[in-house]
C-alpha cells in the first residue's frame, strides 16, 4: 500500500506506507487522533471478520428464519466484541494504544446497536406468529397428502378411521416442529 497523500512541493503522490489500517502516512494526517482511531477500527474489524469467517453459519431454507438466522449471527458478533472487551480487561490493556481499545469498544456497541434494531424489527413482523402459521400450513398440506394416500385404501378403512389418522398426522408434525425448536 502506498499513502494516499501527495508532497505540496511536487504535486506527486507520496511514496510512503499509510500508518498501519490507515491511508495515509503519519506526515499526510496518520498522526491525528481521529484518523489514528478510524485506523485502529478498520485494524480491529479486519482481525474480527478473519475470526468470524473461520465459523459456519449454515443457510435456513424458510425465508422467515432467515431474519432470525441473521439476529443470531448479529448475536454471535456481539458476543465475539463482548468477549474481546473482556480480554483487554483481563490483560490489563497491555501493548494495547488507547485507539486500539477505542476501536474494540466502538466495534461492540456497533455490535450492540446493529443486534437492538433487528430484534426491533422482528418484533415488528410477528416472525413467530408467522412461524407457527407456516408450519400449521405445511402440516395440513402433507395431511391432504396423507389423506389422499388413504383415500386409495379407504375400502379397508372405517371413516372414522381415516379421520383419526389425519390427525394422529397433524398432531405428529406439530410436535415435531415444537420439539425441533426447543433443541435450538
């Protein structure tokens, strides 16, 4: 990388290094507290995401728990910023300048407002009300399903028969699907 600044005397392009996570050298402004800080960010978010891209997040095929997939990976960047705050304490801010503990502090309360709006804005939607009328709907689909199947050895079946299998199925699903949520 090369400073981004260029030299008054020749109008060229300065040939030296930007301060580390910066764009300028500390001549062109790499010395002044706020660019020193936007540094120590941009240092502290690249050594958070090569963390964080180390982890796997697998895709949820229901687009309405994909809003809640998102709040937990918003939660597990908090939790990371949360626990990074808490090493710097721990080591007692150690070969640590105050821009850097700056920037980990700003990265957690980013982290913290980015998680307060998205939980807002599930609130909002009803995603569990949502939730719990899709798989209503998907439980009733594969019990016409069933019921079709059924339909083919009705000959065998009292009516009264079928209909309790119908819903021996729905029932089934529906604690399935309770089930499934309380292991998350």
């Amino acid at each position: 990388m090369q400073c981004k600044g260029t030299s008054k005397r020749t109008g060229e392009r300065c040939r030296r290094s930007p301060i580390p996570g910066g764009l300028v050298c500390h001549f062109h402004g790499g010395g002044a507290p706020q660019v020193r800080q936007a540094a120590a960010v941009n240092l502290a978010e690249h050594d958070a995401r090569r963390v964080w891209a180390a982890t796997d997040h697998p895709p949820v095929d229901n687009p309405l728990e994909e809003l809640q997939l998102l709040a937990g990976e918003v939660v597990g960047w908090k939790e990371l910023m949360r626990n990074r705050i808490a090493e710097l304490q721990s080591i007692g801010y150690k070969g640590m300048t105050s821009e850097q503990i700056r920037a980990e502090v700003q990265l957690y309360t980013s982290a913290v407002d980015q998680l307060g709006r998205l939980l807002t804005s599930i609130g909002r939607l009803a995603i569990d009300e949502r939730l719990a009328v899709v798989s209503a709907t998907q439980a009733a689909m594969v019990a016409a399903a069933i019921d079709a199947a059924l339909a083919l050895v009705a000959r065998r079946l009292t009516a009264g028969e079928v209909v309790q299998v119908k819903e021996e199925v729905i029932r089934q699903l529906l604690a399935a699907r309770d089930g499934e949520r309380e292991l998350d």
